[in-house]
C-alpha cells in the first residue's frame, strides 16, 4: 500500500490512473509471460500505449500496477466494456474484469514487475498554455504531496499522471467523480474540492509533460 491509500490517483489519479484496458483471451490462461504479450496488444510494446483512450504503463511502480490489477479481479474498480486494439481478437470486447478475473496473486506480481522495469514513454499532446500554468498551481496545492515532482515519481507508489494520455486522465477523473472507482479518504477531501474546470486544467498540466 503506497503513503496516501491503495489507490492513489494516478492514474492515476490509475492507472491514475492508472491499469486501463487489457484484452481477455485464452492465452491470459498460460501463465504470466503469455499475459504479458496480450497485454501488449491494447496497452503496446513495454506498455507505451500508443491510443489515447488507454493509459500508458510501462514504468509504473510494480505496487501500483499490483494493487490495480488485484482491484480489477476483485470487482474492487468499475470495468467498462472496451475493444481489442490489436491482436487476434481485434475488434472484439473485453474489460479488465474479465482479464484479471482467473489471476493468482504469483501471476499478478509477475506481470507487474515486468511492466515497472519498463520505460514510461510520455505522450506527446497539444495543451492550453493557460490551462496549463492553472493546473500546474491546483496541482502543488492539492496533489503534489502525494504525486511528487509533477506527478512523474514512480516511487511514490501513486501513478505516474505527467505525461499520460489525457483522454484517459479525463477518464479517470470521471470514474473518482461518480464513485465507479475507489478514492482513498485523504485524497476524496481533496478532490472533492475539485471544480470540473479543475480537472481539466490539471489534466492540461498532466499533459504538457513531454
């Protein structure tokens, strides 16, 4: 469990952010290194998503993607239906329930420190230069402590949201907001405070990360 809650924002935010979405197939069944390779197929090569509705992983800590993927199989977080980006199946629907559902823990703590050995390969997105500097200020005010040096720390255990993709941002933000994905207490006062604007302000600030 990281210094600010099991599931920290990210993506955050995760997987704050954030795991996103990962394809179930038969091979999930395999073993851990069979796992691996699908999901790649949604989430890229070392998990540096190249889809902005999926969130990069690669380079996450390997307690955040741990404690993400155990939340998934337990039903602990929201699983939206979403579709195979490449693959075999592409094209078919799956969510993460599905994915993680029939995974040990010995599987799941593989997996994870495979992707966190990895490099974050930050997106590369057009932003507001105002909402920029706005969100740069709601982030040292209400996140920084958790979410350190912008949100780009893996260490801290939180989800790396600096350099994310930000239509996943949006989307993590929307899942905190309408209870479809668990907020630690000290985080909820926090992002409870949180005007709409708010949020996209940071998630501009997020972004500029190159």
């Amino acid at each position: 469990m990281n210094k600010c809650g099991r599931f920290s924002f990210f993506p955050f935010l995760s997987i704050l952010i954030l795991f996103g979405f990962v394809p179930a197939t038969s091979a999930l069944a395999a073993g851990p290194d069979d796992a691996v390779k699908v999901c790649s197929y949604c989430h890229g090569k070392a998990g540096a998503s190249i889809n902005p509705e999926v969130p990069i992983i690669g380079g996450y800590s390997a307690e955040f993607l741990e404690n993400n993927l155990k939340a998934y199989r337990d039903h602990e977080r929201d699983c939206p239906d979403t579709k195979y980006r490449n693959g075999p199946d592409k094209g078919k629907t799956t969510n993460m329930c599905q994915v993680a559902h029939s995974m040990s823990d010995s599987d799941i703590r593989q997996i994870a420190v495979f992707f966190s050995k990895k490099q974050f390969v930050r997106a590369k997105q057009q932003v507001d230069p105002a909402l920029v500097a706005k969100g740069k200020d709601i982030h040292e005010y209400y996140c920084e402590k958790c979410h350190s040096e912008g949100a780009s720390e893996a260490k801290d255990d939180a989800g790396m949201m600096a350099g994310q993709w930000m239509p996943y941002l949006r989307q993590a933000f929307d899942e905190f907001a309408t209870g479809k994905r668990p907020i630690p207490k000290k985080m909820k006062l926090k992002f409870d405070q949180l005007a709409p604007e708010d949020m996209e302000a940071l998630v501009h600030y997020y972004g500029s990360f190159h």
